[in-house]
C-alpha cells in the first residue's frame, strides 16, 4: 500500500468514526442516552452494528473517545525544547483549541453535557483521567530526557490534569465555553508559579 492510499484510508476510517459519533451525539440528545440503543445509532450512520464495535468498543466509547491526547501532545512536542514544561503545556493546549471550529466545539460541548450528567460516563471518565496523566506523564519524561517512570514527571502531569479539572468544575452540566480554557490556563499559571494562595 502506497503512502498516498494509507493516508486515503485513514480519512475514510476518521470520517466514519466521526459521522458515527456525530448521530450518536443528536440521538442521545433527542431520545437520552440510555434509551438510544447501538443498534439505532449504527442504523443512523449507516454502518453496520460490527462496524460500529471495530470504532467504538462499547457505547461509553462513542461519547468518550477524542482525538484531543494525541493532538495535544503532539502539540507538546513541537514546543521548543528550552520552554519550561508547564509553560510548554499551556502552550500546546492553547495551540489545539484555537483550531477547533464552531462544529467541533458543540460536538464537545455535548459530550462533556452528557459526561457529567450520566454516572456510567462519569466513572469511565475519571478512567480516562488516569491514563491521560500516564501518556503525559511520559511525554514530559521524552521532552526532559528522563527515565520513562520518573516520579516527578508523574507527579506534574497529575497536577496539570487536576488543575484543568479545577479549573472547570464552575461548568455546570458540561456547559463548557471556550472562555473556559482561558480559566485552565490560569489555573496552569498558577501551578507554574508554585500554586500562591488568596488570587483573585
């Protein structure tokens, strides 16, 4: 296979994942999430129910799988290397939302709606959390030169992850605003200046 015909077949495979999350989403928003049945959702992308489980393993995955990780830390990786590491975070996490669109953005919007509001999602989430903190974890360990298991990079890539979720915890049932990531970058000032108490 030519890299031209792999690169084709990846933005079919992406295109497909996408419609298929996509009419998950307006489903689970018309009818609720618990009563919308996979079934329904593969009837409504017109892909088999097979094909559906080759993308999403379970029907917690089509709400909760993003391509957000990779982008970021491939973001993290373009910064330059002389970038202090929280500043090189706040950097990558600026670069990707400033491209996502008005589209992707209420795509996002919905899910982090249906994240906080449904308790199934909720625990895989906090899932999730853990194994963001090792891929960054890990990141930060290649960025610095460091042995992969590192406490302190373990340690800071917690504390990022934690102060993002601090910082949004006011977004009441995943109203997110994109404003929103102006108060995680606060919240990474914060840890970048060691976390001084009584801000404003």
């Amino acid at each position: 296979m030519t890299s031209m015909q792999a690169g084709l077949r990846e933005r079919k495979k992406a295109k497909t994942r996408a419609a298929i999350q996509r009419h998950a989403l307006r489903l689970f928003q018309e009818q609720g999430y618990a009563a919308t049945t996979v079934d329904q959702i593969a009837a409504a992308a017109e892909v088999s129910q097979s094909t559906f489980f080759r993308y999403f393993p379970t029907k917690e995955d089509v709400v909760l799988l993003d391509d957000y990780d990779p982008r970021m830390l491939q973001a993290l990786q373009e910064q330059p290397p002389d970038v202090p590491p929280v500043r090189a975070i706040r950097g990558a996490i600026r670069r990707v939302f400033e491209a996502i669109d008005a589209a992707d953005w209420e795509r996002e919007q919905q899910r982090q709606r249906l994240i906080q509001t449904v308790p199934e999602l909720q625990a895989r989430a906090m899932q999730q959390y853990v194994k963001t903190i090792e891929l960054l974890a890990v990141a930060l360990t290649e960025r610095e030169g460091l042995p992969i298991d590192d406490f302190n990079a373990r340690v800071l890539a917690g504390a990022v992850i934690g102060a993002s979720i601090g910082a949004t915890m006011h977004a009441v049932g995943g109203e997110y605003e994109l404003s929103d990531m102006d108060l995680v970058d606060q919240a990474l000032g914060l840890l970048e200046d060691g976390l001084p108490l009584g801000g404003s």
